[in-house]
C-alpha cells in the first residue's frame, strides 16, 4: 500500500490523504473520472458532470447518495467540490495530482467535516485502497468494502 502520509484534526474537522500511484497522473485522473471505474471505488454516477457549476450525484449504497458541487476542474491534476450526504452539512474535498519519481502522488483533502473525523480518514484510506486495485488490474469486490473499512479504522 503506497500511503505516505495520513492525518486527521477533529478540532479543524479536517483528515488529508497522500498516496502515491505508480501510473502518470492522466491515468490516474481518467480512472478516478471513469463513469465504468467509479462504482469500483467510489460509488455509482447518478448525476451531473465536472463541469464547474454542476452538481455530481454518487450513490454510495443504495438510496444513499452523496452531492457535489463542482467548484474547480483542472484535468490530469486538481479537482476541487463540495460533498455533501443527506445527514451531513456541507464539507469540501481537494484532490491534487502531482508527478513523483516513480509515477503521481495524490494528495486528498477533505475539509468542513461536521462529524467524526476518524470515520471519514478510514473511509478515504479504504477507497483508495479500491482505486489502486483497480489501477492494479484487480479490483476489490465492494461487497467487502465494510470489513476493510473497519480494519483500517481499527488499525
């Protein structure tokens, strides 16, 4: 797992991901944007397009849908949107593209959060951990998504 570095600050409502892929950056941008790909990490594509100004509907489980408003699009590296699930308010996710010496470095950020922290640092650790499965030529079956999830929480 190429984890760099991982954090999470309850008080800022804040938890940031570095990964690195051993793929180029539009690879990687093209899996993650992949209407095909995306229930394979993600969740389904409902909705919207990334076009700044549309709002992105993912379904994550069944009725249960996450929106986002698309603020900042820069194909092959930075993708910046509000997420919002039905419970939740508002928060905002960053993500960053970077060349690095052995392919691209992804650097999440997922901000704004108005409930635990520690849950939403597993949850982006795990889908990760799905989308390089999925850059890999091996996708993970989602029907396993929630004991990984807790085995990252828990670790």
């Amino acid at each position: 797992m190429p984890l760099i570095q991982k954090f999470a600050d309850a008080s800022a409502g804040s938890v940031g991901l570095r990964w690195s892929f051993n793929v180029s950056a539009n690879r990687l941008w093209d899996t993650m944007i992949d209407r095909q790909a995306l229930p394979l990490w993600l969740g389904t594509h409902v909705a919207g397009s990334l076009d700044v100004g549309s709002t992105v509907k993912i379904e994550h489980a069944e009725d249960y849908i996450c929106e986002s408003r698309i603020e900042q699009v820069e194909p092959g590296s930075a993708l910046l949107m509000s997420w919002k699930f039905p419970e939740e308010s508002a928060s905002k996710v960053s993500l960053t593209l970077q060349p690095s010496n052995i392919g691209v470095e992804l650097a999440l950020s997922h901000s704004k959060l108005s409930v635990d922290v520690s849950n939403y640092l597993a949850g982006w650790q795990t889908h990760l951990m799905y989308l390089e499965a999925v850059l890999l030529g091996a996708p993970r079956s989602m029907g396993h998504f929630w004991d990984l999830y807790r085995e990252v929480f828990e670790s």
